[in-house]
C-alpha cells in the first residue's frame, strides 16, 4: 500500500492522548516535582545559602510550567557555570523500572497482605484473562512446535527476544526464558536489548552485568536468587543465552524501515532464528508506526504488520504460511500505553470501550499478539 493510502500518523491534531500528554500529563508532572522541592528543600538544599539553590530550581521549573501551558516557546534550561559535577549526577540517576506485565501486577490484589497463595494465583489468571485485549496465546502455542521442527538440523532452535524495561520486567524476562529452555521449546535465547536507555528506563548491557554480578547475589530478600544469577550467568558463558547489540533499535524509524536501513539485523530476525518476542509498548509502536489503524479492522493488521516484513514472509489469507515453513514465529507482548492498536475483533473493542473508553492509554489492557 502506498504512504498516501495509509492511515495518518498519530499527532496532537488526531490524537486526544498525544495532546493530552502535552496539555494536561506534563503540567501536572512539573508540579509534582516542584511540590517535592519545596516539600523536601531541607534535605536537597542548601542550609547555608537560605536555600537559594532549591529556589532557583523551583523558579526554571516554574517558568518551564509556564511556557508549556501558555504554548509560549521553551526558553533553555542553563547550567549554571560552576556546575561541574553534572556528568557525576547524570552517571548515578537511574530509574526503577515503570511497569510489569500484567501477570506480575499481583501487588494491587493483595501480596503484601500474605493471602493464600494459591488464591493470588487464581486471582492472577482472572484479572488477566478479563484485561487481555487480544489474546492469540492458543495460535502462538499451536504454532510454537511446527516452527521448530521445520528448524534445520545444523542450526540450534532459537528464541530473539526483543527486550523493553529494565528491573523487575527484565527479571521476569529472564525467568520466562528459562522456562523456554527448560521445557523444551527453545534451544537458544537471544536477548536484544538496547545501546541506551532511550527511553529512559530501556535494558542495556549495562543492566544484565549489574543483575547477575550484583543484585541478584547481593539480595537480602532470598539467597536463592544468587544461585539463579549463576546459572543464568552459565547459560550466557555455555552459549544457552546470548546478548547481541544493535543500534537500530535506539534509530528513529518505524520498523517499516528495519529492512532497508539495517539489512544485517533484518536478515538475523527472519532468516536465522525461529521466534522473534517483541516486549513493550514501544516496540509495539513502532510495529504500528503509531498510525490511526482502525483496531478492529483485520485488513489494517495485515497492512501495518506486512509493512515490517516483506511478502516472502507474509500469511495468506488463511493464516498459514506462504514460504513452506520458513517464516519465524512473529509474537509482540504489550500491556497498552498508548492509542494505538491493530487486531482487536468488533466484540471485544466494543466490549473494552464500554469498560473504559480510555483503555489503551491506561496501562492496564495486554495484547499477546500473533503479527
């Protein structure tokens, strides 16, 4: 399909979540912040000066506030000129990871009052099956083993697993490819993560030698953890687990462009491995293009997920395959963030719309999406 038959790009003009992310979600953020300051000014500031550093951070904040709600043009926050401990500080800041999927949210059902643990998993697996916007799991697990035994005998079975948020989410990731391993169903699991925290909160390499050479040993939670950061460490040693770096993953394009701009990480996801897992709403986004696809139409699925892989590895209309066997098995794993969302059936948007007609934007609502 050509760019000018597609569906326009999401923008603040169309897009009541994009305009209310500028208009309402960042004002409220910068107060937030500025209440912490005067809030906690005693324990940021400086006594000594009456202050006048927390005061000053209050007032371009508040000018930065100011020219976001009058759409006045931003004005440059400086530094000032005897800061010279601001690489130091942008070194140590991090971020916790800002959100699980949904089958780890058991937090809001009631974990921290110790309830019968059998009834938290129940709990668990209700609340996700109701909040599961699509849920192609019985297709990803049908199609799980015939991808595998079409692998050729030279090449070990391989999972890419195109990674999201760092902490706790990578925790988990790591879990579920163990169990991948462990039951048989992948041979080898490749981590893709990203050469930056784009996104602020993104898995780097940096991440997977902190959890496994610090976090995980050092926990005074459970020393059991110490012997799973060993044996993932062993699997990475032995070759089980992998982590390859790309840059393209960190480029401003839709992954449209995957093929021509980086032709090398193209070819690694359709031709030599056997599932690509693509994690977040992010990679999801850029799945979509963040284009106005109209969720329930099948034939804006097809359209936005052919245009990230060419017609060689494309479904016909049937579902199956049209390279004999050849084609990987495509999965994308989001709790939704944002307004934009292929592949829904009309029973079920109009369903979740009547649950709350903000629900993609909530981070409530999971796609495990066949593309």
């Amino acid at each position: 399909m050509p760019d000018q038959a597609l569906p326009s790009m999401l923008n603040a003009s169309n897009s009541a979540f994009a305009l209310a992310t500028i208009r309402d979600r960042l004002p409220v953020i910068l107060v937030k912040t500025l209440d912490d300051l005067v809030k906690y000014k005693g324990k940021y500031g400086n006594p000594e000066n009456d202050f006048d550093d927390i005061k000053s951070v209050i007032s371009e904040i508040s000018k930065l506030r100011y020219e976001l709600m009058t759409n006045k043009p931003f004005v440059p926050l400086l530094p000032e000129p005897d800061a010279v401990d601001i690489d130091l500080y942008n070194e140590i800041c991090s971020l916790w990871a800002n959100e699980f999927d949904l089958s780890l949210k058991a937090d809001e059902m009631g974990l921290e009052k110790h309830i019968n643990t059998s009834q938290l998993r129940s709990d668990v697996r209700i609340k996700t099956a109701t909040q599961m916007v699509v849920d192609d799991m019985d297709t990803i697990t049908n199609r799980w083993p015939p991808r595998f035994a079409a692998t050729s005998a030279d090449r070990r079975r391989t999972v890419v697993l195109v990674m999201d948020n760092t902490a706790p989410e990578m925790f988990a990731d790591l879990v579920l490819c163990e169990f991948l391993l462990g039951a048989g169903l992948a041979e080898r699991i490749v981590f893709m993560p990203k050469i930056m925290p784009w996104f602020v909160s993104d898995v780097t390499q940096f991440d997977f030698d902190w959890l496994l050479k610090e976090a995980l040993p050092g926990c005074a939670v459970s020393q059991k953890l110490a012997v799973w950061a060993e044996r993932w460490s062993q699997r990475f040693h032995e070759g089980s687990f992998a982590l390859e770096l790309h840059a393209f993953w960190t480029f401003p394009f839709g992954y449209n462009e995957l093929q021509t701009r980086s032709p090398d990480l193209y070819r690694r996801l359709t031709m030599d491995c056997d599932v690509v897992i693509f994690k977040g709403d992010l990679n999801y986004r850029k799945l979509v293009e963040d284009r106005l696809w109209t969720p329930d139409s099948q034939e804006d699925k097809r359209t936005a997920f052919q245009r990230c892989f060419s017609n060689s590895l494309a479904l016909d209309d049937d579902g199956d395959d049209d390279g004999g066997g050849s084609r990987p098995l495509l999965v994308a794993l989001r709790v939704a963030k944002s307004d934009v969302a292929v592949g829904l059936t009309p029973a079920r948007l109009q369903a979740v719309r009547a649950l709350d007609p903000q629900w993609w934007v909530k981070g409530l609502f999971g796609f495990a999406q066949f593309l």
